[in-house]
C-alpha cells in the first residue's frame, strides 16, 4: 500500500487511541464495519473520501485538519535535520510527542549545565 495509506491509517489510529475508543467504537460511531476500520489503520484497504468523511466526522475533526501536516516535509524546507525530527514525530501519538519533547529538552538543557 502507499506511503499516504500508511500515513492515513496512523492518523486514525493515534486519533482513534487518543479518545480511547476500541476500532469497534469508531466503527459504530462513523456507521461503518471494525473491520473496515481494522484494514484502513493497517493501510490494508484503501480508504474513500466518504468514509474518511465519516471517520474524521465521528472523530471530531474536519478533513482539513485530519490532513493537516499529514504528509512528510520536503528536504529543504528546513534543515534536514529538524525536517528528519519532525517527520519522525508526524504519524505518533500527541503522548509520544509530548514523550519526545520532554527527552529532547532533558538532553538539551543536561548539555547546557
């Protein structure tokens, strides 16, 4: 499957988990089948915009954010440095993220004392 079904099928997940509903939750909530769901988060199915509608709606989120910086950032858009950091943290959780964050600035300021 391609890179943005993947990419996709993380989105759902981390927002799924992030409400703490189960794929069957989700499922019910946006009046498709877990299993469905199940194969679109494993990027084993393609997914229609009307589902995805369905999806985001029942997450709470528009289309426009559910994309929002879903793709990876371009070499050159910062330095490949900070564009690797931020394309790594893209597609996990907000807890990971944060996880991410609080090292980044453990290691950061333990180098500065």
């Amino acid at each position: 499957m391609s890179d943005l079904m993947k990419m996709i099928g993380g989105r759902i997940r981390n927002l799924r988990k992030e409400k703490g509903w189960s794929q069957e939750e989700l499922a019910d909530r946006a009046g498709l089948h877990f299993t469905y769901i199940g194969k679109i988060e494993r990027s084993e199915h393609k997914v229609t915009i009307e589902s995805l509608e369905k999806v985001t709606r029942a997450l709470g989120v528009s289309l426009e954010e559910f994309f929002h910086l879903i793709q990876p950032l371009k070499e050159g858009t910062f330095n490949n440095t900070i564009t690797t950091i931020i394309n790594h943290l893209l597609n996990r959780s907000v807890d990971d993220q944060k996880k991410a964050l609080h090292l980044l600035e453990f290691v950061l300021n333990w180098k500065d004392e």
